[in-house]
C-alpha cells in the first residue's frame, strides 16, 4: 500500500528514485563535494553517502549561504539528487532547487521514510 504525503511546494516537477535519508540536518558548502555528490562530514549518517540520483530527504540544511551554488554545481557536475524532501526548507535551499531545477518540496512529515524506499514526489505529492 503506497503512503501519499503533501507538502508545499518549492522547486516542481517529478521525479523518483530510492531514498537517502538523514535525520541529521545537512551542511551543503565544505561538506557536499559538486564534483562527486559525496557527503563528507565526520560523524553524520551519511558521511560518505552520495547524493548523485537519489531523493535526499532530511530535516533542514545548515551552514553558508554558498550551499545555493553547490546545489547548482551538482545539477552542472551531473551529480545533482533526482529530488529533494525537507520537513524545512530555507531561503538557501529554495534557491538552490530552483537554480538547479531539483523537483524540491518540504513541510513533509518524514518519520515514514525508510533509507533505501522507492519515492516519487510529483509537484507537492510524495509517494511511497
């Protein structure tokens, strides 16, 4: 049985894939390398994951205001997420999304997704 959740609405469009979750926020500039869509971050869960295709669900993002342009440099580099899923998304994330066109919605309740779970998130409707 699929579980929909609506949320609002930051960057649309549709895409799925297997999700890659943190319950830890995230810092974007110095720990999310554009290059190669690894996480670098001593201690965090998903230090050493990599965000390339994945639907990146965490809670918000944390750090510098260049975390806008490293979601840019992603979409550039080919290693961008298929989509993001926020309980809060800021200003800078909601740039990034936009610039880098990375289907993004937050206000999501994301204690029902598990790591690795088939997601589609069409508009501002996740399924999974």
């Amino acid at each position: 049985m699929a579980l929909n959740r609506k949320g609002r609405l930051i960057f649309g469009g549709t895409a799925a894939g297997r999700v890659l979750k943190s319950d830890a926020p995230l810092g974007l500039f110095g720990h999310l390398d554009p290059k190669t869509g690894i996480y670098r971050e001593a201690g965090h869960p998903l230090d050493g994951c990599c965000v390339k295709g994945r639907v990146l669900a965490f809670p918000r993002a944390k750090g510098s205001t260049v975390g806008s342009y490293i979601l840019y440099a992603l979409r550039r580099s080919g290693k961008a997420p298929a989509a993001m899923i926020l309980a809060e998304c800021d200003t800078i994330v909601a740039v990034g999304a936009i610039i880098a066109e990375i289907p993004t919605v937050d206000r999501v309740d994301l204690s029902g997704l598990q790591n690795g779970a088939l997601v589609e998130v069409n508009g501002e409707k996740v399924t999974f």
